[in-house]
C-alpha cells in the first residue's frame, strides 16, 4: 500500500529560504476590498483546498452572482455585485462591462432575467431597484428603466426574477419583504404583492403561467410552536442549534390575483430554483441540505432527494447552489461551492452520486451551451471548460477535483476506529482514538496578522519591519511564542469578522454570505442572523450532541451597558472594584446563551479584557472547588482589534495581560495535566505581512505541546477546529474541516507540566488616544493627511466587530505606532509575495487518492 499525503502535508519544517524582506518602497495602495482578491490556478487557498480548474477563467471585478444567455445563446450576461457584463460565449472574450445605475446599492446575491425576445435583461438590485437593459446582437447593451420596488422601504433586497413570455411583467421574491412581487416592466411599477416564506429566493414559472414557485430559503413562516430567533428583521423557525428548521417552496396561484396556494417542504436552504422543459419537473438546489430536491409539479410532490456528496460517507459541506441541465435533460449540473467543483448527475440512474468537474474558487452558477460549461465562480471569474465527452475523460476530471478539495483525506478522517488497546495520544491518528487530553480551551482574539505582533521574536519567519507590537507591548504573546510551539505558516480562512467567526467556530462560510459580502440581506454576522448559520451547526453543538461538557465565555454575545459609557468608566470601575460600571449579556443564540458566563461580557470595546479575565478566573476557581471543568471551554477576548478611546498600544497591552492572566490561571489548575489551549485570531483584518494578508498566528499551549519548537507546516483555522475535534473524540464538523490538517506536530509524547506566569506589559491599559490638534489657529487636515486618517476614528462604528472601513484603521493605528514611518501599503492583505518561498505550490506527483 503506498501512503500519500495532501499537500499541506508535504510543507516540512526544513523550507526554502525565507521571502526578500519588508523594503520600504513606493508601492499601489493595496486593494481595500481584499476579500475579492483573485487566487490563479494552482494556489492553495486558505481554507487549504487546491484550485485546479478546468478550462479557462477570465477575472472579472465583483463577485460574480449569476449568469444567462441572451440573443439567442450568443450572448452570455453576467451579474456581479458590483456590474453587469456581456461575453462572446464562443470566443469567450468580454464585450462590454458596465456599473449599475444606482452604483451604491451594487447587485443582490441572486436575480437575473432574460427576456424571451433575447434582447432584454432584467437584474434585481441590492436594496430597492429592478434595472432593466437593452442588450444589442453585438452583445452591447445601455441601461434602460430602473424600477423602485421599495413601495418605500429602505431595504427589500430583491432576488430571483421570472418574466412572462411577452416580456411585460416580472414576478420578483422581496427577500427582506418576504413577499413575491409581479411588476409591470413598461409602467414600472408593482401591480401585486403576496406573501409568501421567509426570505425568498429563488422564482420559477410554469409554462402556462399561471403558477410561480418560489424557494423560501429560510423555510415557512413560523408557526405557534416553533422555536424562532432572529434574520433581517424577520422571525425564522430554527432548531436546537439556531439553524433555520425547514426549507420550503411556496406555489403561487397567478390567475386574478396572485395567491400563495400552498408550500412543499424541501432540503434546508433551498436557492435556485430549475423548471424543466415539460414544465412537470422542478429542481431545487438545498445549500444546507446537500441535495437537489425534484418536484412533480402536478402532484406538489417532492418525488427524488438527490445527494450532492460524491461520496455518501463524506461530512456535510457541498453547498449545493446554481443548477442546469443538458439539452437531453439527462444530465443535472450543480455548483458545489463547498469543494469548489461542478457536479455532474446522471438522472436516469437513479440513487447516482455525481461525477465533478474541477471549478475555480466557489462555483455559485452554472450553465451549458453547445458542448461547453460556463461556471460563475464567486470568487475569482467567469470559468469556461468543454464538457466531458468519454467516460476516460470523466475520470481523470473527477481524480482531479477530489484532489484538488483533498477529498480523500475528508473521507479517512470521518472514518471512525474503535480497535481496542490503541495508547492514548494527544491529538489521535483516527477518530474515536483515546488522548491524553480531556479538557480542550479555545481562545478566540481579534484582528491581528504574524508579523503585527511576532515579526520582531527573533525566530521563525518573521519581519521586524512590519511589527508594530513588539515584546514589550506584548510580553505575554511573546512568551507563549518562545516557549510553546511557534506556528510560522498559519492562515485565517476568512477576512474580516462577518465571515471570521463563522470559519472560527463552524469551518465554513455558506453563499448566503460569499455573495452577499456587502450585507443587503445577510447580517454583519456575530451571531445575529439565523439565516447566516452552516446546515453542520457550531463546535458547541457537536460538542454537547456527541456528550461532552461546554461553557462559552464572551463569543457571540453583544453586551448592553447599564452604568458607565466610555473605557475609562469600566476600567476605573474594575480597578477600584467600586461597581460604577455595570453590563449585561445579550445572545440571540439559545443553545449558547444557556451555556454562557452571564458575567463575562462578549463585543463591547469600552469594557476592558481584564473584566474578562476576572471573570472567567472566578469560575476557574469555583470548578477548582467543585474538581471538575468543561470538556470544551470556548473564551473571547476581543480587545485587541482596537478602537478609538485609547492608544493601539494601549489595548493590545490590555489584551496582552488578560491573555496571560487566563493562561497562568489555566496553567496552575488542577486540569492542567489534561488540557491543550488553542489562542487564535478571528481574522486578520488586512493588515501587514510579509508572506501574506491572510498569516495569523496561533498558540498550542499544553503540558503536551512541543517546547520551543518552530513548525513551519501550513495550518489554519479549520486546522484547529479538526484538531479540537480530533481529540474530543467528534467527527468533523464538514469536508473543509475534515479535509484539514491535524496539528499533531505541535505535540510532544510526554507531557511538561510546568505553569505558565503571566508578564505585566510596559504599556499603560488605559493610555487615552490623543486627540488630533490643529498645526495653527484655523487648520484643517488635508484628504490625504495622516492627521485627517486619525481624526476619522472620531466617527468609526466600534458598535459591532469589524464594521469599520479596514483600510483606514490600519493606516490609522500604523500611524500611531509608528510615527514617522511610511504605511506599506503594498504588505497589506493578501498579496502573497512570500507564499511561493514557503512551498505552497501543488505537487504534479500528489495523489492523495491512492491507497
């Protein structure tokens, strides 16, 4: 048997040479919207999937949302959030691009139409408009009418759109309104509305017309005994794990006035909606469902589930979205965002798993025409490629897009052993092996890249340069670095903290917010929207459904203040202990809330960590009394991200502290000997590195981590996540997670029990931010002035993690730090001038699918 490893395994702690360092050098502004920033084929992403697609991609700005072929399948048109364009399908070459009418309110997550003539599209738009334009045979088009849907709300957010045959109206789904509205394209304005499920989606009509199905993707209305929580302003039935509890299509009677006649229950999160030819047949793809629901429309039956896995044992996480058919109508294609391929269904073998065809970053839409398959890849272009057309070509495209998604490996990691006499170890070589670790703390932080905070530790690949809280800011995160395992090539998989938590707590990120990223229907999400959550549920929910003990301190929580407003309020108050500052906790997510410290506050910047730490050290010392501690304990410490009340060195040394006071409490309890902490940052908030925007850093701290060590293998937040699992004896929580590495190189065979004492930074925990001072009487800063760059913290939002303008505020802390010293723009986020030096490139030889 020949043993292979995925590629990230083969990143051995003997690398090449380290990246040219940091040189101060005139450079582009880096771009500010990193989170579209372009992966080219063969890169490793920082989920740790490979791209390979097959075909071409051509770049184009925006994410893209949906496609359709127009002058008779001459003309192929794209929606992104930010355009419309229009491509030569043949040539594959784009014709025109253009911005939409109202530039600000950019495109909603889905909706585009073409009008049965071929020479109208209509596209919904992100808040309140329909835009129709007039596209020419040559592919050009102008924009013709805009079309306030509104009725004079703020935010509707319209999505699918299904036209009449005569071109005259557009039934359109009101995702915010939870309404289907008919709109008179030539009077432009809306003729009906009906209610209908929550957040609808996806809009199809019958050949006759006289009926629309339309998918709610956060299931029906709830009823009087469902369990509810909260989504864009609208109530969504849920489960136990705050997941919405249904999916469902809502048929819609046209004849007269439109009247919903009724729902059919589908998968979870059903988006696009595909009416067959005969228009007997409807198909629904199931994001959280991993399937394709298939409708008899004349009986409003679902009458076939079919699974989108291409392997029945793999974890959940294909993210079923866009579909098409082949001309025969034989053939199902999918977009399977989660594995980033196409799947391909034979329907007329029934219980088929699909075959994949490799795609770029995040399929989201697919179509076909003459021979070829056009797939709008969210993240990084338009994808074209030649459909398979012998079963040897089928194969060799199928290896290579379970190579790419490391497939393989997600299988065998889901594989769970029982084979008795296996020596406890502390992270398991299988699942369901013992370890040696019982108690697992999980520690999650804000904002910060490696070099930030560890370029200047002397060791591991890091960059002085770039470093703006050195040691003595930050004495603990160094200490911890100098003695417990330095990780030197860890990533964060997501941007900011709309996706950060969600790959910190779920391991994956669903299209709901990938095309959505500018929040006309999806949440800023911190655990606010119901609608945001993955179909596998959190860490906790794994955690408690698989028997294990839980306790949250902070994570999600939105903390109300009830006396005191600023950070001097609260630190004042935590100093003398004289009560003059009081909060509360606020969790939207039940099944957290009911396992949370209510005395340990969640995101409120004014409220210093040392509160936090105070907090969870009183409980440390009450499970110390009673000899017993969860078995997985999650701990936010969330000041390091910064705001505008005091100096950025000031509340990265206040996190600094609090982080080494909660692990010296750790390190000296009677748990220690059984517990492994992993401290890891939500996401990197674009600042400075010198390999990368996406480099982070994690700490392994345990009795059983390797001392001094410096691993250089690629890791990253899904890493950490399987890790966890790995050693709580959990399955994974999804593919991405399962097919992530396992950090068992950061542990060694015998345990150092040794506590860990926490280091007081020379920085003051409440040094107040100067305010910016006029050079002379009458001074105005100018646009482009550092003084004007600080001055606009003044008027940064710090009410929720991360709705601040990125750019800005590292500008503006860099300018803080240091003085003086020219922002290198050109190292901020995901530049990845120093990944090729580290080996991050796909081995031609790698086949992870032997055995």
């Amino acid at each position: 048997m020949r043993v292979t490893l995925p590629v990230w395994l083969l990143l051995a702690s003997s690398l090449p040479a380290a990246p040219a360092p940091y040189v101060d050098k005139k450079a582009p502004v880096a771009d500010e919207a990193w989170m579209n920033a372009r992966m080219r084929p063969g890169e490793l992403l920082q989920s740790g999937q490979q791209l390979d697609p097959e075909g071409t991609i051509i770049d184009v700005s925006g994410r893209l949302l949906a496609m359709e072929f127009a002058q008779g399948g001459k003309v192929l048109v794209v929606k992104t959030s930010t355009t419309l364009a229009t491509f030569d399908p043949r040539s594959f070459k784009l014709i025109e691009k253009a911005e939409f009418p109202i530039a600000k309110a950019g495109g909603s997550m889905h909706g585009l139409a073409i009008a049965a003539n071929g020479a109208t599209a209509v596209v919904s738009g992100g808040r309140t408009h329909l835009y129709v334009a007039n596209i020419a045979p040559s592919g050009k088009f102008t924009w013709g009418t805009s079309i306030d849907v509104a009725g004079g709300a703020k935010n509707v957010n319209p999505l699918g759109l299904a036209l009449t045959k005569d071109g005259r109206f557009a039934y359109v789904a009101l995702s915010m309104a939870n309404a289907l509205a008919k709109v008179d394209l030539a009077s432009g304005k809306v003729v009906a509305t009906v209610e209908v499920g929550i957040c609808p989606y996806g809009v199809a009509l019958s050949p006759d017309e006289r009926t629309a199905y339309v998918s709610n993707f956060g299931g029906a209305r709830p009823e009087a005994t469902d369990v509810t929580e909260s989504s864009g302003g609208s109530l969504v039935a849920v489960d136990a794990r705050s997941v919405a509890l249904r999916g469902t299509v809502s048929v819609v009677a046209l004849t007269g006035a439109p009247k919903a006649t009724g729902q059919i229950i589908v998968g979870l999160h059903p988006s696009e909606l595909l009416l067959a030819e005969e228009g007997r047949t409807l198909f629904v793809a199931n994001v959280g469902a991993d399937s394709v629901s298939v409708i008899d429309t004349a009986t409003r039956q679902v009458t076939r589930s079919l699974p989108t896995k291409p392997d029945a044992e793999l974890a959940w996480g294909t993210l079923t979205d866009g579909l098409a058919l082949s001309p025969d109508g034989k053939t199902l294609y999918t977009a399977l965002a989660g594995i980033n391929a196409v799947g391909c269904t034979d329907l007329t073998k029934p219980g088929a798993l699909p075959t994949l065809i490799p795609a770029g970053w995040y399929p989201g839409a697919v179509r076909v025409k003459d021979g070829a398959l056009f797939v709008a890849d969210v993240r990084n272009g338009l994808q074209k490629a030649t459909l398979p057309t012998s079963p040897e070509q089928v194969a060799q495209l199928d290896t290579r897009a379970r190579r790419a998604a490391h497939l393989a490996y997600a299988l065998r990691a889901t594989a769970r052993t029982t084979q008795p006499g296996v020596k406890p170890v502390a992270v398991p070589a299988e699942p369901g092996q013992p370890s040696v670790i019982k108690h697992v703390v999980y520690i999650i932080k804000e904002n910060r890249t490696y070099d930030q905070v560890l370029g200047d530790l002397g060791k591991g690949n890091g960059e002085p340069k770039l470093c703006i809280f050195p040691r003595k800011i930050t004495p603990n995160h160094h200490a911890l670095a100098d003695r417990f395992p330095l990780l030197d090539n860890y990533y964060c998989n997501g941007v900011n903290s709309s996706d950060g938590h969600a790959w910190g707590t779920q391991g994956i990120v669903g299209p709901y917010r990938e095309k959505d990223r500018t929040g006309f229907r999806c949440g800023y999400d911190f655990g606010t929207d119901a609608l945001f959550y993955a179909g596998c549920g959190f860490l906790w929910d794994h955690a408690l459904l698989g028997g294990k003990s839980f306790r949250n301190y902070g994570e999600m929580d939105y903390t109300v203040k009830l006396k005191g407003k600023s950070y001097a309020d609260f630190f004042g108050a935590w100093k003398d202990k004289n009560g003059k500052a009081a909060f509360a906790t606020t969790y939207q997510i039940e099944t957290l809330r009911k396992y949370s410290s209510p005395d340990f506050p969640g995101w409120e910047m004014s409220i210093p960590d040392q509160v936090r730490a105070d907090a969870f050290l009183k409980e440390l010392a009450e499970f110390e009394q009673k000899g017993t501690f969860p078995d997985l304990t999650i701990i936010y410490l969330p000041n390091d991200h910064t705001a505008a009340e005091l100096t950025p060195n000031s509340y990265l040394a206040d996190n600094d502290l609090a982080l080494g006071r909660v692990i010296e409490g750790l390190s000296h309890s009677r748990f220690w000997g059984e517990m492994a902490i992993f401290v890891n940052e939500d996401d990197p908030q674009t600042g400075g590195d010198h390999v990368d925007g996406h480099r982070s850093f994690c700490f392994v701290v345990s009795p059983w981590a390797k001392r001094g060590a410096v691993i250089s293998k690629f890791y990253n937040q899904t890493s950490v996540l399987h890790t966890m699992c790995r050693i709580l004896g959990l399955q994974p929580l999804n593919q991405i997670v399962a097919a992530s590495p396992t950090m068992e190189d950061c542990f060694a065979e015998k345990a150092d029990l040794e506590p860990f004492k926490h280091l007081v930074p020379a920085t003051p925990l409440n040094e107040a931010r100067p305010k910016p001072k006029p050079k002379t009487a009458g001074w105005l800063p100018t646009r482009t002035s550092d003084e004007l760059v600080i001055a606009r913290m003044e008027r940064m939002d710090f009410s929720r993690p991360d709705l601040i303008h990125e750019d800005t505020l590292n500008r503006a802390i860099w300018l803080q730090t240091r003085p003086g010293v020219r922002y290198p723009a050109e190292w901020a986020g995901p530049h990845g001038r120093g990944l090729p030096a580290l080996g991050l490139v796909l081995d031609p030889e790698l086949d992870d699918d032997d055995d």
